[in-house]
C-alpha cells in the first residue's frame, strides 16, 4: 500500500529558469494542458549582492588617486584597502576590521 498517493502524481507547479528552452511555446502548452502552474525564478540583479556595495565604493576611491595613470591602479590598492579597513561604517559605528577581528589594525608606527 502507497502511504503517500501523491508522490506519483503530476506535479501542480514548476519553477524554472527563465532560459529560452524553459519558456518555450511547446512547453508552455504542455503546462496548460496539464494543469502545471509555471514559476520562473527572478532574473539576477545586482543590487541583492553583498559584493557590489564594496565595488561601489571601491571605484571612486581607486579613480582618484590613479587618476590618467591607468596602468598604476595595482600599486594603489593596499593603501585603499588599508583606508576602507579601517574607515567608521555609519550603520555599524564600527571599522570593518573591528566587526571582522574584534581589534583594530595597528599602524606602522605602533608596530616599531
């Protein structure tokens, strides 16, 4: 005896990618004449990344030291890092070397 008798069954919905071989006419019909309710999943944007806040900080922050000088960006990066490490977030009241370590970087002249 079959204790679950849905298993077999057709599925009511279906989510899907919204690549052109999922939202094709043939299979848009088939849906229909099942029954099936066709989901897509959201289309990907950028804002929702935990990424892109960061780059968007970054890209002002590296245009202006390096300035016309485009083939000297590298050598600009460990001082912006260093700013953007220990730069006070406004939400968090924190650097994020602080929220990451739980201590704050100690300068050059604090090592020696």
């Amino acid at each position: 005896m079959c204790r679950n008798p849905n298993r077999r069954s057709m599925p009511r919905s279906i989510i899907s990618g919204n690549g052109a071989k999922f939202i094709s006419y043939v299979l848009h019909q088939i849906y229909f004449i099942l029954y099936i309710r066709k989901k897509l999943i959201p289309i990907y944007f950028p804002q929702a990344d935990l990424v892109e806040p960061k780059n968007r900080d970054l890209k002002p922050r590296l245009a202006i030291p390096v300035g016309d000088e485009h083939d000297s960006w590298h050598s600009k990066l460990p001082f912006i890092r260093n700013d953007m490490n220990t730069a006070i977030c406004e939400t968090m009241g924190d650097t994020p070397t602080f929220l990451q370590f739980h201590r704050e970087l100690r300068a050059v002249d604090e090592v020696v």
